[in-house]
C-alpha cells in the first residue's frame, strides 16, 4: 500500500529577532501562515528495517541528514514498529528557500508512516517529536494561521484568516540561515558597541518602530525590548479581530472606518517586517530588487519569508496576483501564484 501526501509550504508574516539564548538558538516571534505551494510525499512500508529515501532533486539529502529520515527514526520508535520505509520525495518547492520545505516534508512523512500503519501518536508526542527535529515543524501539525515563539518551535493556532491571493518570486539565489543569524549577530554587536542608549522616563505610549529594521531603531533597545513591543502590536491586533478560533476572519464589523478592509492589510499596517531583511538584502541585493518588484506589481504587502531567498506578496484580488505574476516573469524573475491556506483548508488538502 502506497500513501500520498501533500507537503504544503509556510510563508512568515513578520519576524523578530530576539536575543540569543543558552542554547545557541534565537529567541524569536513570527507568524506563520500555510500556503497552497507543496511537495507531494509518496510512501510505502514493508518487512525489514531501515530508511530508504528518493528524490530527483539532487540537493535533497537522501540519507540520516534528511529531516524526514530523522523523523521518520524517531516515530517508528515512539510507535514501538520495525518495517522497511520507502519514502519518495517529489521536490517542486525551493530548496533553502524559506518557504519550510524540509520541514514540511518532515511532518508529512510523518503523517504518511501514521495512515499506511494505520497507527497514531498522540498530539504532544507528535508536537515534541517535531521540535526535536527542527524549529519549523511543529507549526506544520496545526496549519493556518500560526504563532511561533520561543526558536520558533512553540506554535499557537490563532483564529484564521480568510484566504488571500498571494505571489511567491522564487530567485536561483541560496541564503543559509545560520549564515543569516551570525550576520544578525555581528551588526547587532558592532552597533552596541558604538552607541550606548540615554536613559529616558517610562512612556505610556509604546515605541511602534522598536521592532522595524532601521539602524537607527535597532541600536536604541535592546532584544527583549523589541521582542516585547513585537508580541504587544500583534497582540493588539488580535484583539481587534472579529472571528473566533476555528472560524476565518473574512473582514471587519461594518463601519469601523478605524480598523482596515483586510485582517492581513491591518496587521501589516502595524509596520510589521522581517528582521531578516535587513542582514540578507544587503548580501544579496538582487532580492531587495524583487521585493520592490511585488510591491511595483501591487502587492500591499512584501517580504521575505523566513532568511529567504523566496519572497512573496498578498493581494486584494487574484486577477491582481495573476497580473503580477505575468509583470515578474517579463522581468526575469521566475513568479507563480497562489493562496493562503486556511487552518481547515490545509487539513483537507493534504490527503485529498
């Protein structure tokens, strides 16, 4: 018996980088949001033992290095199983390319190995199985709308909101991430150094610019303080929204002029960013290029997801997706369109 899942891709809407913790990793807080792009993972068991991995993209590891052997390792211990797992990888999102392809992947050889043994773990061991793995699995066991926090491991479901027509410009560059990181480091150091912040008198009005990424802001407070002013603005645009867990956010009540047409353009309007942006462009200004591109094409919002190198842009209107994708391709940038996936949207599409 062969099973078939889809291994669909995340984007991050914002993403603040915090202080480094004792174990080497960052603290962070971003959300992440499931897209319709995705691999298709193919597996089958039989008798034996081992991990036997497939896949046409050559810069896809097929051995103990591979996110899905890890996990894969790991489940059938916790299921207490012995059997021979054939698993075939069919690449079609990037690779390093910030979209949480790897991750992906991972979580859903791990839902395959549960339907073709017709065995489940339960929800927690299942969760700490995948932060064991990688930063960016867990949120792949919920799907929607995400908060990540802590390495980004810890995910909470947020209410969902209504899918948005979206634009991913995939340029042939690589970003490595911990390369991202110990560039982060090293400006976050260098301009410690060179300014010291003047103690001011408590304010009862919050710095809004304290997590963007100019230098100017960055150097004025510290990690924890820009994570703090991070978590409150996006606390204060839950609370505004109108839907309830489990059910999409499709608007707004009628008549709030103060509140905008879309949950997502109101959140952006926030001045919520990618912290990652500010350390990668400047590596790889081509990317800052395609970003001004999407937002030329009429994006209302652009930005990398993850360290990149994908970027994406929401739109009002999937005609308006569809004329951007078509402007990015005259201009060389390889561009395809697609959608954000709702928490129950995912969920049926991954077997479907």
């Amino acid at each position: 018996m062969q099973v078939l899942v889809r291994s669909f891709a995340k984007i991050n809407v914002g993403l603040c980088i915090g202080p480094k913790r004792a174990d080497g990793f960052h603290e962070l807080r971003t959300l992440y949001q499931t897209i319709g792009l995705h691999d298709v993972i193919r597996m089958s068991v039989g008798p034996g033992s081992g991990i036997a991995i497939r896949c046409k993209d050559s810069r896809v590891p097929t051995a103990e290095t591979n996110t899905c052997y890890r996990i894969l390792e790991r489940a059938t211990a916790a299921l207490g199983v012995k059997c021979r797992v054939s698993l075939e990888i069919e690449k079609q999102l990037p690779v390093r390319g910030g979209l949480g392809g790897a991750s992906t992947n991972a979580v859903a050889s791990l839902l395959a190995l549960e339907r073709v043994l017709k065995k489940q773990l339960p929800g927690p061991e299942k969760l700490r199985i995948a932060s064991e793995v990688g930063s960016d699995l867990p949120l792949f066991l919920l799907g929607g709308t995400v908060l990540g926090v802590g390495r980004g491991e810890d995910v909470f479901p947020l209410p969902d909101l209504a899918a948005t027509p979206c634009v991913l410009a995939i340029p042939d560059v690589g970003v490595s991430t911990p390369q991202a990181f110990a560039d982060w480091d090293e400006i976050a150091t260098q301009e410690g150094h060179k300014l010291t912040p003047t103690p001011t008198k408590p304010s009862r009005t919050p710095n809004r610019n304290a997590c963007q990424s100019k230098p100017s802001k960055l150097t004025v407070v510290s990690p924890s303080v820009r994570m703090n002013e991070f978590s409150r603005r996006l606390s204060a645009w839950l609370s505004g929204l109108p839907g309830k867990l489990g059910k999409p956010v499709t608007g707004v009540p009628a008549g709030d002029r103060d509140r905008a047409e879309s949950p997502l353009l109101d959140l952006v309007r926030t001045g919520i960013e990618n912290d990652f942006e500010r350390v990668v462009f400047p590596k790889h200004p081509e990317l800052r290029k395609v970003k001004r591109a999407l937002e030329d094409g009429g994006a209302f919002y652009a930005s990398l997801s993850g360290s990149g190198s994908a970027l994406y842009g929401l739109f009002r209107t999937r005609e308006a997706a569809a004329k951007a994708v078509e402007r990015l391709r005259k201009k060389g940038i390889p561009a395809q369109a697609t959608v954000t996936l709702t928490r129950q949207q995912y969920w049926r599409k991954i077997f479907g």
